[in-house]
C-alpha cells in the first residue's frame, strides 16, 4: 500500500503510516510536511481536515501491522522459490550425470 500524496509504499521508518481523522492515512514524512502552521492537514482524498498539534499524527498500527506481515509472507515466498530453484537444479543436474554416465558406459 502507498501513501496517497507521494505514492510510496509505506514502512516502519519515516514512511510510518499516520491516520488522519477521516480514518485515511499519509505517511509520516507527508503528513509532516502537508500540515499547514496551524497544524491542520486536508485529506486528500476526503477533503476532511484534522488538526494535530506539533504534528503528532497517530500512527496506523492496524495498517503498519497488516503490512509487516505482508512483507514477511512474502519473504517466505522467496524462500520457498529460491529452494525450489535449487531443488530443480539439483534434480537437473542429477539427469544430466545419469545421461552422461549412460553414455560413457554404452562406449
């Protein structure tokens, strides 16, 4: 999931999803920097405006959450490739060694 102003994917660093009042989230260096002196922020999808004082933005533990675990399933993804691919290989190279030795045998 991406961030709505900038279009990068959220994370748990200074791209933190933050929810806005309207229940719509920006990542925290978006929300910082859209926030006007008052400390008001229009949603961009909504028009909504919520006010955080000193720009404390509540953080999306839900989404942050949701997305973490996304990003784990998917590392796990990988793993499971990457062994297939070894797997495939091996089984590939044991095939070519039967046939080689297969035909060094009928010579």
């Amino acid at each position: 999931m991406d961030c709505s102003i900038c279009f990068e994917a959220y994370d748990d660093g200074s791209r933190v999803p933050k929810q806005l009042s309207c229940g719509h989230s920006l990542c925290a260096r978006c929300a910082t920097a859209c926030a006007d002196s008052e400390s008001r922020l229009r949603c961009p999808q909504c028009q909504k405006v919520t006010l955080a004082p000193e720009n404390t933005f509540t953080t999306n533990y839900e989404l942050l959450n949701f997305l973490m675990i996304c990003k784990a399933n998917q590392q796990k993804k990988r793993v499971t490739f990457v062994r297939q691919e070894a797997n495939d290989s091996t089984d590939l190279l044991r095939n070519s060694l039967k046939l080689v030795k297969g035909i060094d045998q009928q010579h």
